[in-house]
C-alpha cells in the first residue's frame, strides 16, 4: 500500500494505493490519524479518502477507517470515500459500509 | 471425519411460519409453469436445478448444535442449543443399533441459545450414557442445573440418570479425547466464549468459533485467531452481522461478521469456511443473499489458494 497526503484549501485528501488488508491495515491507520490530525489542526472538517488507485481494502481496512470516523467525528470532521473502482464499490456494498460513509465519484464534493 | 448441523441459529430457535411456506410453493409452482414430474426424483431434480436453497429448502431454525463423527466411537457435540433435541433422538437410534453411549459436549459458553437443547436430551435420562461436558468455564455445572430449577423447568437436573461429568478445559493445552486431539481458545463474549480445534487420527482439523466478537480496536490481537484456525479442513464461524451493522449497532453483542471469518481463514489458509449462527429475524432469503455476497468477496479478496465458502443450514452434513 502507497499513500500520500495533500492539504487542499477546505479538506485534507488522502490518496491511498495498492492493497489495504492484513500486511497494510496498520500503516493505512497510521495515514488516516496523521489526516485527521492535519485536519484538526488546519480547522479543516472535510477529509477525503481517494480510493482511486486502490485495488481493493479487506475488512482490516474497513474496520481501520471505522476506528478513523470515531476520532475524526469527535472533532467534527467528516470522511468522505472518492472515486471508488468496481472491486471497491462491491466490497463497500457488501460490507454496508455504504450506509455508513459518503461515497463521491469524484474528491471534489459538490456543493 | 463428518460434521453434522444440527442448530446453525443464533439467540433464538425460529420457525417458518404457514404464510412463509405457502409463499415457497407458490413461487415454486410459478417456476414450475405446468411442468409435471414422472416420479420424486424428477420433482427433486427441479427444485436443484431451478430453484435457489432459500426457495426449495429452508436453513432452519434451531440454535447451536453440531455434531462431529471424528471415527472415534463416541460422539462429539459442539454446543447444546436446541438442536440438541433432535440429535438425542438421532443417537438413541444409532445406540440401538451398538453405538457407544458416551457423548463428549464442547460448550463455547453459557448462555441461553446454547444450553437451552440440554433439558430435552433424551439420552440424559439413560443410566446407561455417559456424558461428559467439557468448558473452559468453571461454572458450566452451575448454568445448567440453574435451567433446570423448577422456576424454569419441571424437571429437576437431578432426575437425570446418565453418568454426567464435567470436566474443565485450559485454554492452550491440548487435550486428547477419545482419540481426537482439542484444543480450546479464548474468544470475546460477554461472560466469555471459547473456540475449539479439533483434529482426528488423519490430521482432519475442524474450528468451531462461534459468538467471537473481532472489534476494530484489536485487530492486532486476530494474529492468535489465525494461528488458531491454521490450515483447518473447515472453520466453523459466528457470521451473524453484516460488517457495519457489527461495528455500529450491534458492536459489543459479541458477534462477528462475514468478511472477518472470510479474511481469517484466508490468512490461515484454511480450506472451507461454514457461515454459521444465523441472525433469527433473518429469512432465509437473507441469509441465502448473505452467502452469496460472501463466495463474492472471497473472490474480490483471494490472494492465495481460493477458500470455499458454505451455508450451515440445519441438517448439513459435511465429509472432509
């Protein structure tokens, strides 16, 4: 797994590539609290986790971003998952973690 | 070594109701169109080949119990749900027939769903029968009498006749039993749960780990689950919730999800996973969804040998 972090003007996006599953679930954790620090401290409350490199993420993964919403809503940040691929969107049904985040086709969010 | 369904729901036995039958042979005769059938066979025939299990068939509603013929001579019992009552009258027939009257029980914990089958064990009343009730708990003895006092249940525990031992296991140890090697695993639960591994004289390994809660706070923990379930035949798991529903709502009922059991046998490297303990409001056009979105994510996140994905229905039997 590959990621990076960009500060954008009104969200902190986290670009995320490769696998999310039992070799990579604890640094993709690590990524997401270094995001929502950033945000915290940036007075940012829109981070944007963009899937759009990611091949699929297993329920270490899922449950990683579960243990993020926990922290970022106590902040008052909102996560958002973008750009989602076809193995993704499956995964994110299946699981019903599409009731729980907001999915974006895009990381802009449409205001 | 065979595995025998006889409970797969969780909490509480169910029953379909007039309305949920008549709704099957409506959709099946629909399906049918007219077509006539020569004989049973034929008619069996159809209902495999065009007829999903939840439209031709039911998973059941009896709570946790399965049976284990480890070729061993006595019986290996995993849990006492209501299940247990039909297994009972199953073994008196086989006793009639010389099978041997000591039955080897394997309770993962206490709680209601998984005791609730022992006050209609028939071959408890046979003085002849010896049952033996292994738990990591130290009051196993103490859930079932308090069953069966009279607030609860007219018969006393102590109108049973049959030899009843209880005999403590330790988490870690391994244990020969009657030929078949156990060992047990601590698990999360309210008031605690225990898995089981069992392996026979041909190195056939099964898991039963059921009402095992895997909370996002310790995943660093699944390592022992994986050490546990290490290249098992079969792995009999608690799949009650989806993911969401385990880490939201119902997060701390003690329960698990499909995509956790699938990623630790894949881990493991087990070769089939049985999705067990039912959700009771779950129809069984829920749970027959539910099974197929897991073979589905089981392909979705293979990276090695592909682990088969079964429904545990009541009456399952599977030979490894």
């Amino acid at each position: 797994m590959e990621y990076s972090l960009e500060r954008r003007d009104d969200a902190i996006i986290v670009q995320v590539g490769g696998r999310v599953d039992e070799s990579s679930w604890e640094a993709f954790g690590a990524a997401l609290e270094e995001a929502i620090d950033q945000a915290r401290q940036g007075g940012v409350r829109d981070l944007v986790i963009d899937l759009g490199h990611l091949d699929y993420m297993s329920s270490r993964g899922l449950r990683a971003l579960t243990v993020a919403k926990r922290q970022a809503d106590e902040g008052e940040i909102v996560i958002r998952l973008a750009s989602p691929n076809e193995v993704m969107r499956e995964i994110l049904a299946i699981s019903r973690y599409d009731k729980l985040f907001m999915i974006t086709e895009t990381i802009e969010l449409k205001r | 070594m065979l595995v025998r369904f006889w409970g797969t729901r969780g909490s509480l036995p169910v029953a379909p109701t007039a309305d949920t039958i008549r709704q099957k042979i409506v959709h099946a005769l629909l399906v049918a169109n007219g077509t006539s059938f020569a004989d049973a066979a034929e008619a069996e025939a159809f209902i495999d080949n065009e007829l999903g299990f939840a439209a031709g068939a039911t998973y059941g509603g009896a709570t946790p119990c399965v049976e284990l013929e480890a070729g061993s001579g006595s019986y290996f019992i995993c849990d006492m749900g209501s299940g247990l009552r039909s297994f009972g009258l199953s073994s008196m027939k086989r006793n009639a027939e010389g099978h041997r009257k000591t039955y080897n029980f394997f309770l993962s914990h206490l709680h209601w769903d998984h005791i609730m089958g022992f006050p209609f064990f028939a071959p408890a009343f046979d003085p002849m029968a010896t049952i033996r009730v292994h738990a990591a708990h130290p009051d196993a003895e103490d859930a079932l009498r308090r069953q069966q006092e009279e607030i609860s249940f007219p018969v006393p525990f102590d109108w049973l006749r049959a030899d009843i031992q209880f005999v403590q296991l330790t988490p870690g140890e391994a244990y020969e039993i009657d030929g078949v090697q156990v060992e047990t695993a601590r698990q999360q639960h309210s008031h605690v749960s225990y898995g089981y591994r069992f392996t026979d004289r041909d190195g056939r390994t099964v898991i039963y780990s059921t009402d095992s809660e895997h909370k996002p706070d310790n995943m660093e923990d699944e390592a022992a689950f994986i050490t546990f379930f290490r290249e098992a035949d079969l792995v009999i798991c608690d799949t009650m919730y989806s993911l969401a529903e385990s880490v939201t709502m119902k997060e701390d009922w003690g329960h698990s999800s499909n995509l956790v059991a699938i990623d630790l046998c894949h881990e493991a490297q087990a070769k089939c996973l049985a999705l067990f303990h039912h959700e009771p409001t779950y129809a069984d056009e829920d749970i027959q969804r539910m099974h197929e979105e897991s073979i589905r994510y089981e392909e979705l996140t293979r990276n090695g040998p592909p682990l088969e994905v079964i429904c545990a229905y009541d009456g399952l039997e599977v030979r490894l």
